[in-house]
C-alpha cells in the first residue's frame, strides 16, 4: 500500500532485545493482511482521498504488482504456525525450519519474502 521504507523495519529489528529474525513478505502491503485482498486493495487504491491522505492512492501500485492474497495467507498462516509450535510446544521440526533457509521453502510455494537475521 505505502511506499515501504525498510530502514525503519532494520532500525527497529536492532532494538529488539533477544533471539530474533525478521522475515518481510515482498510485494505486500498492510491490507494483505486482511480477507479479501485484492478487493480491499482496489477499493482503497481506486478511493479519492483528499488532503493528508492524498498521497495514498497516488503510492499505492495495482493489486496485478503485488503478491496475491493466496501468497501472503500462505506467508502469515505458515510462519505464524510454525513460531507457535516451535517456541510453545517445542517442536523441533518447527524449530529446524526456522532456523533452515526459510527463503528457498517459501519460495518453492511461490512465496517471495527476505528473510534478516543478526
């Protein structure tokens, strides 16, 4: 949706204390995650907003350049599962694809995303 400024996810990445990795989903925008991706995205991109929020729609690129609403469920529904069982229940599968090439497993499901550890 916005214009993504990945300093500011770095910087904040930096002043998390502890165990950590950072992995962004390329191509998306907030409204990917939510139902109904591609609708909300046209809907608010395709919306005339006016004064502060101009700038907006002008940023926004269309929903046929950003990753689908399949791909970044896939992304959030995986990832969310596989950190809940990894730190909950301690599963060391869970914990192996974590620590392993997270890039090249979703990219082999078509999910393209960077992936930033310290």
């Amino acid at each position: 949706m916005f214009r993504f400024r990945w300093p500011v996810m770095y910087e904040i990445f930096e002043r998390t204390p502890g165990t950590k990795q950072m992995v962004i989903l390329r191509r998306a925008d907030h409204v990917h995650f939510m139902d109904n991706v591609e609708e909300l995205h046209e809907t608010m991109r395709k919306s005339p907003f006016s004064g502060e929020l101009a700038w907006i729609s002008k940023e926004m690129r269309p929903i046929a350049e950003l990753c689908s609403g399949e791909q970044a469920h896939l992304f959030a529904r995986g990832l969310t599962l596989c950190h809940m069982d990894a730190v909950l229940k301690r599963q060391g599968d869970a914990q192996r694809f974590l620590a392993g090439d997270i890039e090249a497993q979703l990219a082999a499901r078509d999910v393209d995303v960077i992936v930033h550890k310290p």
